[in-house]
C-alpha cells in the first residue's frame, strides 16, 4: 500500500463516510436525553429535532442501534385495531410510514401487501364484524370477506386448515404493509444525526438521578449527565429502567419469538394471520417466510430460543399450507414483549418530573415506531400528553378505566 | 427450561404446566384504600431477578411454589404452599 494512502487513512480530518458520527465522549449536559436507540427512540428524537428544532439530544444504547425489538419483530404494519383510540393511532402512524422512504432518501422496501386476518369460527367472525365497523367509522379500509377471497389471494392455502379449523371469513384490510425494521431504525437514526442529535451506542445507564421528584441527570457507564428530561423507550428493559426511578407499572415481560423459513420463490402476497392457529405469517422481499405465533406461556428476561416454539408454530403452518412440509426453518429468535394487562401501551407522563415513558409495546410496536416518535416529541416540548395518548396514560389503571385493545397481535383473545 | 420439577409428580416437561405469576401478598379488601387496592390489583414487579411464583402441574391440578431466577430461567427449588402469605 502506498504510504500516502495509509496517511490518508489514519489522519482524523479525512473519516470514513459513515451512516451516523461518532462521538468520543459525551457532553456533560442535554435538554433531552433517550434511553434506547431502536425504533421509537431515534423516531422521537427525528421528530424533536425536525419539528421542534430541539437538537441538544443524546441518544444513549447499551447495545447497538435497533437490536433489540426493532430487529427482531416480523414488521407488520396495519391499523384494523378494535378501540376507537387505537385505530386513530397507528392509522396515523400508517399515514407516517407511507412517505418515510421520501422523508429518510432511504429505501425501507415499504410494500403494501394487503392484510388478512382469518376467521375460523362464528365469534371470531363476529369480532371480525365489529373491528370493520369501527375501522370503517374512523376511515379506515378494512372489510369483512368470504372464505373464496382468502382463496383467491392465497391460492396455497387449505381453507379447511387440515380439517378441524375451517376458515369462516377474514377481515381484510388493504392497507397492511411490510417494511424492512432495520431501516427503520437506521432512516430515523441518520436524520436525527444529522440534525444534530448526538447517538451513543455502547452506553448503558446505570443510574437516573431524581432530587424532590425531579430528574437531574443520568448516570451511564461513561459518565455523568445532567439534563432536566429523560424519555425511556427501552421496550423489554423498561421495569429495570422504572426500578431507577421508583416508578410502579402493570408492565410484564415476556418472551415473543419468531423465525424465518429458507428462500423460496415469491408465492405469498398477503399477510396472512390467524388468532385461533397462532399463526401469522408474510413472505419477505428475500422469499423468505416471515412466521410468528403467540407469547412464551412465563415472564423471562432473556431472547433464548425453544424448540417447542418452532414444533408448535411449523404444526400449524402446515394445517393452513400442507405444501411447506419440505421447507427448511432457516433461523428463529426472541424478543423480550413488555406487556400490560389491556394490551394498549403506556405513554407519555409519569409521577416523577421530566422522566416520560414510552412503554407497553408488548408485541405490537413496530407498527407505531412513526407515531410513537411523534407524539412523544409533542409531549417532551409541550410536557402535556399529545391529544392522540390521552388514552394510553398510566392512570388509566389506578383509575380502573383500562383501553382493552384486543386488535393486538399475538395474544389469545 | 424444559422440565420443571413437581413436588408431588417430579420432573415433568414444563408444557405439562401452567404459570400463574409471582407469590403477592393481597391487602384486607375492606381496608385498603382504592389506591392501594389498584396497586394490588394491577401493579407487578416486572424487573427480573429470583422470584416466587405460583405454577400449577395441570394433568394432576397440583399448585405450588417455585422460586425461579428470571433472568437466567433457572428454577432453583419448588414445594408446596405453606399456611398463610
């Protein structure tokens, strides 16, 4: 190698381009300061700094950016949900999502696939009736359709799924989407780093310092920091956060997990779901199968995967698409879900000053990661709950007026 | 995790059983206030660590007590209820 070049390579003043700036230390003091740079963190600090000009942001991940459940979801995006509050919601963040690409100049391989949710008795089909209705109320494209649509739109598929679940109908909602998770994270991450906002990864918080009620500063692995406001968006690592601050949730965690199949030819346009089989399943823009189930059945802490899960999940695959028998699972994974007992999340402001939370995302929060930055943003300037939350706050338990979201995904209803 | 050990049944495959949460003590319903009751009723401890939970074998309908590290999902013993929590 010519010597030039290796001068070159080691002088600082001639970096490699990268996707997000380094930063040797952090500063000693933030107006705002994110824990968890996934999805819904780098989103809300895109937002503080595109639309409210607030730009003095540090971003701290103890891992590195989108490893934790931005990475690890089956990246479904829809907003057929049940409750008046959640169908506003993410029908918002579905309007978010459909200009991101634009928005980032990344291409997040955003595709409308059109989304299938199978109804195989006479009440799943009733509750089916009921989220078309209230989807259709609030302008959202969702219908109840006949078996021969599914048909039609899954020529595989075995609408008597092995005989013991025939399929009665579905709710069709054309709007659902898939989009590629890392991007996501990486598309909100480039934008807030080049408005300023500082990401450092490698930066576990140890410590949140509250005096008379009041954040003062974060304690990391890398040193102090002052800042009068914290937002936790840390998914399956929120109750250790909470633990910090004394705050008490209804928040659980349990694992989700999920897998992919080997590459096969593109055969599966839809998104196709069913509650009754615990299956839900897409075909990624690599050909791979893209299948999910249910929750692990007890609290865990931890992503170990369970051959259980990929017996249980590929039984049921093969009752509703008998053709797969001869592909191979190529990977599967967990997440740690952080759920709560209505299956809505809990957002926005908390009894201790300047400490806000993000959290409930269960397995239900890849689909927000749009809105969620928004609104959060809105609420860490204005410190008053975005009109669009007031549903999701945390008083809602100690009032006993819970949301009861049953449009969520992967939980027994 | 695959087999969890049950005091009257031994080691059993953990899909033999059902989870019920951790061991909570209930406040006296008549006294507590309704701040107090809404923590009961809705609140958990959701940061992991060495936890007692209530597990239930289900083909024997046998309840009992494990205390479980939830972090490491290693169960470090089991037995039965004792008298009042």
């Amino acid at each position: 190698m010519p010597w030039r070049l290796l001068r070159f390579a080691l002088n600082k003043k001639h970096p490699e381009p990268r996707m997000f700036t380094f930063h040797e230390k952090l500063k000693p003091s933030y107006d705002v300061v994110i824990i968890g740079a996934g999805g819904h963190g780098l989103s809300a600090a895109y937002y503080l700094a595109k639309e409210h000009g607030i730009t003095n942001v540090c971003v701290l991940e103890k891992g590195y950016i989108g490893g934790g459940n931005t990475g690890r979801n089956t990246t479904i995006i829809r907003s057929n949900y049940l409750t008046p509050e959640g169908v506003k919601f993410y029908d918002e963040s579905v309007k978010l999502w459909q200009d991101l690409s634009t928005d980032f100049d990344l291409n997040l391989f955003y595709a409308n696939r059109g989304h299938f949710t199978l109804a195989h008795t006479d009440s799943a089909l009733r509750t089916m009736r009921w989220r078309a209705e209230v989807n259709k109320h609030y302008g959202v494209n969702s219908e109840v359709v006949g078996p021969e649509a599914v048909k039609e739109a899954a020529p595989m598929i075995d609408l008597s799924c092995a005989g013991h679940a025939p399929i009665l109908g579905a709710l069709y909602h054309a709007p659902g989407s898939v989009a590629r998770h890392d991007a996501v994270a990486w598309g909100y991450g480039r934008g807030a780093d080049q408005r300023g906002v500082e990401i450092h990864q490698q930066t576990e918080v140890l410590g949140i310092d509250v005096q008379a009620g009041k954040v003062k500063g974060v304690k990391t692995s890398r040193g102090y920091i002052s800042t009068g406001k914290v937002l936790c968006a840390v998914a399956g690592s929120t109750p250790r956060i909470l633990k910090m601050v004394d705050v008490k949730t209804p928040l659980y965690i349990h694992p989700l997990q999920a897998m992919v199949s080997e590459p096969i030819k593109p055969w599966l346009d839809p998104i196709l779901v069913s509650g009754s089989l615990h299956v839900y399943i897409s075909q990624s823009a690599r050909g791979e199968l893209v299948m999910g189930a249910s929750l692990d059945p007890y609290e865990l802490h931890g992503t170990r995967s369970t051959l259980d899960f990929v017996e249980g999940l590929s039984t049921h695959m093969l009752e509703m698409f008998p053709f797969l028998s001869g592909v191979k699972v190529m990977r599967q994974w967990a997440g740690m879900a952080d759920m709560t007992p209505d299956f809505a999340p809990i957002m926005g402001k908390t009894p201790v000053e300047g400490f806000y939370l993000d959290s409930g995302w269960g397995t239900w929060g890849f689909k927000a990661t749009p809105v969620c930055g928004k609104t959060m943003a809105h609420t860490l300037v204005n410190d008053t709950p975005h009109p669009l939350i007031t549903g999701f706050s945390m008083d809602r338990f100690r009032n006993y007026a819970l949301t009861g979201e049953k449009g969520a995904a992967s939980v027994g209803h | 995790m695959k087999i969890l050990t049950c005091p009257l049944n031994g080691p059993r495959p953990v899909s033999e059983f059902f989870y019920w949460g951790e061991v909570r003590p209930m406040p006296n319903p008549n006294l507590a206030s309704d701040d107090e009751w809404a923590d009961y009723v809705f609140n958990r401890n959701g940061a992991p660590g060495v936890k007692k939970e209530w597990w239930c074998h289900t083909p024997s309908n046998t309840w009992f007590i494990a205390e479980r590290d939830t972090e490491k999902d290693v169960v470090l013993k089991t037995y039965f209820h004792q008298g009042e929590e």
